[in-house]
C-alpha cells in the first residue's frame, strides 16, 4: 500500500517538462493536481480529482495516472 507521500512522489513526477502540483487531502480522502506549462503559468490545467484511498495501489494510481496524462494531452500540452 502506497503512502500519502509516495503518491504524490510518483504523480508529480509523471508530467514532465511540465511542473505538477498535487494536494493531497486526507481527511477529505481526495487527491487533487494541477499541471502548469511553466513557472510563469498561472492557470494550468486541472484533471479530475480523486479518491486517495483509490490510489493506494500501485495499478490504480498508474491508470489515474494514464487518464490524466490523455487529459493532459488533450488540452493541447505536448507530454512526453
């Protein structure tokens, strides 16, 4: 079972170029991100949020992942 931490470890560093910000609720159970273009990007783009005890594991935090990188995508960043 993943930790709080290494889930935001392993979200914040599946965005590259781009800077990944991700909050992580506990008490609320959901975990949130935002990817910014660069530095100076003050709007981002904000995948849905989701169920931090959903991402626990390693399979479903990778499928969360893989849908937000096609969101991602689709809002026209240019991903890895």
């Amino acid at each position: 079972m993943l930790s709080a931490e290494d889930i935001k470890t392993e979200i914040e560093s599946a965005f590259s170029p781009y800077r990944c910000a991700v909050q992580i609720a506990e008490l609320l159970n959901e975990v949130s991100l935002k990817v910014y273009r660069d530095d100076y990007d003050n709007v981002g783009f904000m995948p849905q949020p989701a169920a931090l005890s959903d991402l626990r594991s390693d399979d479903l935090l990778g499928e969360y992942i893989e849908i937000c990188r096609k969101q991602v995508r689709e809002a026209e960043f240019n991903l890895a």
